[in-house]
C-alpha cells in the first residue's frame, strides 16, 4: 500500500473516531439533561431554606410592591408569609405535599387552594402558584432533552427542552430552560401553551454570593402577550441550612408566624 493511500485510510479513520467521539459527547448530555434540570432546582431552594424577598408588579397604568419571607422543607413544604404592604401584610400561603392553602388576616379564615387554581396568577403577579410553590415540576413532570449551547449573562448554558409527560398536571405545552454549565443555575426560561406560543418568559440576573452559594437574585416573569406586563422578584437574604421540621408547615402556623 503506497503511503499517500496510507494516510489518506488513516485521515478517514480519524474523521470517522472524531465523529463517533461528538455524537456519544451529545447523547451523554441528553441523558443528563434531566439532571442538569433537578440541580438547578436544587441549588436555588436548598434542602431546608429560609429567604427575604422583595415583588415589583409592573403594568402599563400601574406598579405594586410586596415584600415576604418564605420557609421549605424539600419540595413538599412551603410557607409565605407576605410582610408588606399594609393591606396584605400577614397573608400566608402554606403547602404540604399536594394541598395549598392561603390565610388571610382580615377575615380570619384559611382558605384551600384547589388544584384547578394551581395555574392562575400568585397574587395578581406574573408568576403562578405553582412558579412559587411547585418548582419540582420541571423535573417529574416533563421530559428533558439538551437542543443547544448559548452564551447568556457571560455564563455558558445548555439549551434544555421540556416536553410534558401524558396526563401530567400541567399548563406549559413546551418548556425550554437555559442553565449555566458549571454553575448549575438558571439564566433564562421560556414557557409555551399547547399550540407553540410564547406565553411567559422569564429572565435571571445579579449573581450573588448567598449563604454557601451563588445564584442570580433578580428574576424577571414577562408576559410575551402583553407588552409592559411583568414582575420582578428580588431575592434579598438565604440561609439554604436551616433547622425546621414538617411541624412547621402546619395551618396552625399560619396564624402565628411573622
């Protein structure tokens, strides 16, 4: 065999190996992408976490401005509690596994959140009870699969798409999430109804140190179809280890916490 013949088979050899080293490369990324998915969410709520936060609801006419704190226990317990302004202060909102409730101060009554209502606005937000309550969504209820590579806020992110399962109980007709590679955090998602539009698109900025670690601190929720409509939440203190039990989450609390 002459060696021009040689080498040219050798170059072949190498293009085919490249190739096949490329495409297990992607299909080891579509298998974790369901991973890539559960940490993000992992890394913003923490196992057991407490947090402040500060809520802009900005509309063309108008823009209200909340404040509240906020308690987990895994992806099963959450407490809200609304601390301004003036006429919302002391709302709670409570979920245990599958049941939501909200308190409210005025009228001395807890009310329970059906689940047929699990999709409507948090508050008069952008953001839905589920967006505030129901983040493991993402991961039990859709499928994920990595469609491509972006560079967003400096930080370069795998372009994830989720699709819903059959049955599963659930809005979005399509998800699609960019997270960051090696952080792990969430820079952008963009929600779709059943025929392909655009809906809400949420954006995440201001990468703090906070607690143990770093995570974007400004969330933005756009409505796609209504131009000026969107909702800015701020995360302004984390503590992702705090010491607190399924006791805590209970309706009684709900009338006492502050």
């Amino acid at each position: 065999m002459s060696l021009a013949r040689s080498a040219r088979k050798g170059l072949i050899a190498l293009i085919l190996a490249a190739f096949a080293t490329a495409s297990s490369g992607i299909a080891g990324q579509d298998l974790d992408a369901r991973e890539l998915v559960r940490r993000a969410n992992d890394l913003a709520r923490g196992l057991n976490s407490y947090s402040t936060a500060s809520m802009q609801i900005v509309r063309p006419d108008w823009t209200r401005e909340m404040a509240m704190k906020s308690w987990s226990l895994g992806t099963d317990y959450y407490l809200i509690l609304i601390t301004a302004p003036a006429r919302d202060k002391g709302q709670v909102f409570l979920k245990r596994e599958n049941d939501m409730w909200n308190w409210v101060p005025r009228v001395q009554r807890s009310v329970k959140i059906p689940p047929s209502m699990m999709n409507q606005s948090w508050m008069g937000s952008d953001f839905t009870n589920n967006d505030l309550v129901r983040v493991d969504s993402l991961v039990i209820d859709y499928t994920q699969e990595i469609v491509g590579q972006e560079t967003v806020e400096g930080h370069d992110t795998y372009q994830i798409e989720l699709m819903p399962l059959p049955e599963a109980p659930v809005v979005w007709g399509r998800v699609v999430l960019w997270i960051a590679k090696t952080e792990y955090f969430m820079l952008r998602a963009e929600y779709y109804d059943e025929d392909g539009e655009l809906i809400n698109r949420l954006t995440a900025s201001d990468v703090k140190l906070m607690d143990d670690r770093e995570i974007p601190t400004r969330m933005v929720m756009e409505d796609a179809k209504k131009p000026g409509h969107q909702t800015i939440m701020v995360t302004e203190t984390a503590d992702f280890h705090i010491d607190v039990d399924e006791a805590f989450f209970s309706q009684q609390r709900m009338r006492t916490v502050r």
